[in-house]
C-alpha cells in the first residue's frame, strides 16, 4: 500500500513539469527543440545625411556670356583629351574640377527592415524557456502600451522538419521595450492584446540584458 501511494505521488508530481511544455500557447508550444536565434536590433534610425554638392569654380573671366563659357568648356574639354592635366580644372570659365568618387558602402543587413547590430544563436536554455514562458502565456500581455514601435531585439524560431517534410516558415518576433510591446510574423497572433505587463517587461529586461548588456533609450 505504501509502495502505491509512493508510486502515485511520483507520478503526479512528475506530471506538472512534463506538461509545462504542453500548457505554452501554440505555436511556442512547438518550440522545444527549435533553432533560435536572437538580433539586436536599431530600432530608430538616424536621419540621412545630405551628401555635400561642391561649390562652383569660379572661371577666369568673371561675367562672361554663357554660350562662351560652353564654348570654353569644349575647348578644354578637347585639349585635355590630347594632352591630359594640360589645363588646370577652373582655368577655363565653367570648367569645375573632377570630384573623387567614394566608394559605395554595402547595405546593412536587417531583420524585417530593422538594421541588425549583433545576432547569434541562442544556445542558453534558460534564457530559451524564459522567452517562451513569457510568450506563450496570455498573462503576459495587456491592453496597455505606447503609441509607438522601436524594436530592440529581434527572434527567429526555425522549427525542424519532422517526417521528411518540408520546413515551416519561421516564427519570428519583434519585440520594443521602449514602447513596450511586440509584434509577430509568420504566424497568426494568439492573443487579443501585444502589450507586455510589467512582469512580462521585466522578464525580457533581463534577458536583453544578460544578452547584451543594458537596454539602451529607444530599444
């Protein structure tokens, strides 16, 4: 009889923790054994930078006609062909001088058009149950949140195929401390609110923070 109820009370005790998986609202119930990878993110961009025009060569014979200045033009423009540098750019009126052409610049990599800081797999399980406790509970959301959206990390869950067929699309997520919600794609959002409760906030504070340090303004 003892060893019954020993048996019994083993059992319901394991139960709990066999079905914490299971209790996770889908799809993050399905992400057990997922590849995940976490990005920093820039939330907010700066402003372009105007590129700087080059001010106007001033040419020898200040006031001369315009039809002159092109004849000029083509004049230096020709002796320049045969004997190239014989004629100083700006020496002939509305000759301007060759510009250095800088480089072009490779475009950043994004995430859901957010430029990308620093990636990496995400390899700590902790961390791994701890975002997707946080996201696959309806307590962690609320109505209220702010009127704006700057995402400082970025998610991607890259379910792996079972039974030879073809890989699902990722579940990704965006998530703005600053403005204190998240926004999901490549899946259907589960809850009727994406607000975090400041539980939730707190949660994924800390785990931004053992990621990367503190969360900067805007992130």
């Amino acid at each position: 009889m003892n060893r019954s109820l020993l048996s019994l009370t083993g059992i319901l005790v394991v139960l709990p923790l066999a079905a914490g998986c299971a209790s996770r609202t889908a799809p993050f119930n399905e992400m057990d054994q997922a590849q995940i990878t976490v990005l920093r993110l820039q939330g907010q961009e700066p402003p372009p930078q105007p590129v700087a025009q080059p001010a106007a060569q001033p040419g020898l014979i200040p006031g001369l006609p315009p039809d002159l200045q092109a004849v000029g033009q083509q004049v230096g423009a020709a002796i320049n062909q045969v004997v190239p540098g014989l004629i100083p750019p700006g020496l002939l009126p509305g000759m301007q001088p060759t510009q250095p052409t800088q480089p072009a610049q490779p475009p950043q990599p994004r995430f859901k058009n957010f430029i990308i800081l620093a990636q990496m797999p995400l390899t700590d399980e902790s961390v791994k149950n701890e975002i997707l406790d946080v996201f696959g509970s309806d307590k962690s959301f609320q109505a209220d949140r702010g009127n704006c959206f700057f995402p400082g990390m970025g998610i991607s869950m890259q379910r792996a195929p079972q039974n030879n067929q073809a890989p699902q699309p990722p579940v990704d997520l965006l998530i703005s401390l600053s403005c204190n919600q998240a926004m999901g794609d490549g899946f259907r959002w589960p809850y009727p609110y994406n607000g975090f409760t400041p539980e939730a906030h707190q949660r994924l504070t800390k785990v931004f923070e053992k990621l990367w340090g503190p969360v900067p303004s805007g992130a």
